[in-house]
C-alpha cells in the first residue's frame, strides 16, 4: 500500500525574517523510476533526502543530487526523478535572506539546482538516524535549532527584510518602485541588493510570487474564474495572467485547473510545492 505524508512546521520567531517553514515529505514511487514535475513558487528550498535518492533531469540529462542541496528559484517546471521512498526534510526559506545565512555567493543556475558546500552537511547522517526511527519532529527540531546558531552569526539586511515583507503582503502585485518605498530606499539600490542577495531582480521574484498565488488558488479551488483573478492580482487581463502562467508553469490555468480538479479526486488537498505527484 502507498503510503503519502506531508507535514509543515512553522518556524520558530527568531527564523521568521529568514525561514517561511519547515517540512517533512515521504512518497513511495514503487520500484520503477518515477517522474514528478515541480513549478515555481517564490522560495528558495535547502533539501535534504533520504531513500533511492533523486536525480533532476535537465536537457535529456539526468544529473545525481547529492543531500542536501539547494532548489533556487525556478523560472519553468523542473523534472526529478525518484523511485522505491523518497524522503524529504525541506527548508523553505526567502530567496533574498537564504545565501546571506548560508554565506553563500548567490547565482542563477540553469536547472534551478545549487551544489554547494556548508557545513550545513554535516545535518545528514543524523537526520537520516532519526527519519529511520521515525522521529519526523525530531529530526525537524535538530534543523531548527542548527539554523538559530546559525542566524545568530549573522545580520538580516533591515533594507531586504522591509522589501520582502511589502512583496510577501501583496503577493507579488506591486511596483518595484512601491517595494523601495516599503524600505525606505530608492529603486536602484533596492534592485542592487535584491540582485546581490538572490541572484534575481524584485521583478523577477514578484512574478513568480504573483504566479504561485495564482497556482495554489487554482489547485485548492479549480473552479475560480480565471478573469477574476487576473483582475485580483493586478494583471492587465485574461490572456496577460494565461500567457504569465504558461511561461512559468508551461500550461494555460485553465489547463492547469482541470488537471488539479482530477487530481483531488485522488490526492489529499494538500499543495506540495517541491514534490507533487
């Protein structure tokens, strides 16, 4: 019998400036190799994995990832490829705060994915003793409490922190120029910042962040009008949201708010962002 689990954990205060969360996922593939197609979102995921492993497919080649690694920002859907139990101890962390705390160079990718080399590794056999004991809060505790000593060492960029905040509040729909007002600073800067700290422009991240919001509204409720929120998110109409969602998600929402109705049929109403069936 497949046995399909998620839980998120909030994260503590002291990590809210940083860290959106926490999460556990376990999915059983069987023993052939398996395909699951992640979309965009407006986070940047540090993964940790344990089972058969998972590979990502990028331009016909299948690459290895090591545990962890990091899932940038996506800019289109990613293919990873798992069989027999994967499990999954994620990080879902703001994309303007993730490369400061890790004090790593921040940079684009062309898979999305980040190798990269931290202490942060040293995580791993630890985790998976307690994911093999079955000790999920555990294992999450441990995360957590290595990411405060971590936070501790650094300083947040007040300046960041306020643009991210006003972006997180609306979703995505505002004005680079509204963001720096937000920080109190001028666009200029703002950008430079935001492009040292992420490796991308306010804009880039506002469109994914406004194209997720649109995703999880069409996932837990098919049925919305499309031209409904096109006017919501402050996208000039229909087709400017449907040709934004398929650059993002490579089909039209309409497409997409089928599949995710035929879906629910027979997947708990639980949006995994990183792993979806």
């Amino acid at each position: 019998m497949l046995c399909n689990i998620h839980q998120e954990f909030e994260a503590p205060e002291e990590l809210r400036d940083t860290i959106k969360c926490f999460w556990y996922n376990r999915r059983d593939y069987g023993k052939e190799s398996s395909v699951f197609t992640v979309l965009p979102d407006g986070y940047v995921e540090i993964i940790f994995h344990f089972g058969s492993g998972c590979s990502i497919s990028h331009q016909g080649i299948l690459q290895t990832l090591p545990s962890p690694f990091i899932m940038g920002l996506l800019n289109q859907p990613a293919l990873f490829h798992a069989q027999n139990q994967l499990e999954i101890i994620g990080i879902r962390c703001f994309p303007w705060a993730v490369f400061d705390l890790l004090e790593l160079p921040s940079e684009k990718t062309e898979n999305g994915t980040h190798i990269f080399e931290h202490p942060v590794v040293q995580l791993h056999p630890a985790l998976h003793h307690l994911i093999t004991q079955g000790q999920i809060e555990e294992a999450i505790s441990l995360v957590e409490q290595y990411f405060i000593k971590l936070h501790e060492q650094i300083t947040v960029d007040s300046l960041l922190f306020k643009a991210g905040a006003a972006m997180r509040k609306n979703y995505g729909a505002i004005p680079v120029n509204q963001v720096a007002d937000s920080a109190h600073t001028t666009a200029r800067t703002l950008e430079r910042k935001f492009k040292q700290s992420s490796g991308h422009t306010v804009k880039d991240v506002s469109g994914i962040m406004r194209f997720e919001q649109i995703r999880n509204r069409l996932w837990h409720a098919p049925e919305t009008s499309i031209a409904a929120l096109a006017q919501e998110f402050g996208y000039t109409d229909q087709s400017h949201l449907s040709r934004e969602f398929k650059r993002y998600s490579g089909t039209t929402p309409a497409v997409f708010a089928r599949e995710a109705k035929k879906r629910k049929q027979t997947l708990s109403n639980d949006f995994v962002a990183f792993v979806q069936a």
